[in-house]
C-alpha cells in the first residue's frame, strides 16, 4: 500500500530531470554518426560521433568520450571528453580526465582534469581592465 506510491513518485521524478537535461541539448551527433563539414549551432550541443570540420557554437559544446573532431572549435563554453585535432577558442574550456587535445587553445578559463591530455599552445586572454579601479589610480605627484 505505502511501498507502490512511492515506487511511483520516484519513477515520476526520474522521468522529469531526465527530460529537463534532453531540452538543453539541441542539436545531437550520436554515436555511430559521421559528419563532414563545418556546423554552426545556436544552441546547446553534444558530439558523440565522428564530426570532420570546424564547429561554431553560440553556447555549450561537448565533445563525449566516443566524439571525435578534426578540425576548429569556437564556442562560449566547451567540455571535451573525447578527442579534438584542431584548434579551439572557447570562454571556458573543460578538458575531462578522458579528453585529449592535439592543437592550440585561446581562452579566458581552463580547467583540465588529471588524466588529462593536451599537447599545443595555450593563450590566456588579458583579464579586462576593472575601471572603477584604474579611475582612482592617479600618478604620484613628485616633490622637489
């Protein structure tokens, strides 16, 4: 009697955050797929497969274990899981303890995970100068 509702409004929970984390991905490349050519996404974005070509994204992007790009990545935040052979520019990169990357990096934020693989050049790009502050840094005035 009291065991079933609760077995029913676990299983009703589960089935709602499983479908509220599917909406925020958009645009899907499953595994198994094969993809040539450049992918712009407006949206939120996942690689599982095998993508050949430059990928622009105007939000996330993820590289799952199974994906594997050649070619550039721009995006505002990427997470690689997988293996990318290109460049990428990203506001924030995540390179997962499976991720590996074969190529240069321009970013603001990097957080790479033991176990980790990148092998290129990185590019922190310049902290924007804080005005407030630089407002009230006057020169010194020399005394003679």
């Amino acid at each position: 009697m009291f065991g079933q509702k609760n077995k029913e409004i676990s299983s009703s929970i589960s089935t709602t955050s499983r479908s509220s984390d599917s909406s925020q991905i958009k645009t899907l490349i499953s595994e198994g797929c094969r993809f040539e050519g450049n992918l712009f996404s407006p949206s939120n974005t996942r690689i599982d497969g095998y993508v050949t070509g430059n990928l622009t994204g105007e939000n996330g992007l993820i590289i799952g274990d199974k994906g594997s790009i050649v070619g550039d990545i721009s995006a505002i935040e990427a997470v690689i899981y997988g293996t990318v052979r290109g460049n990428i520019k990203a506001h924030k990169l995540e390179i997962k303890g499976t991720g590996k990357i074969l190529g240069d990096v321009v970013v603001d934020h990097i957080i790479m995970e033991y176990g980790s693989h990148f092998n290129g050049n990185l590019k922190m790009n310049e902290p924007k100068e804080d005005l407030s502050k630089a407002a009230f840094d006057l020169p010194e005035e020399k005394k003679e």
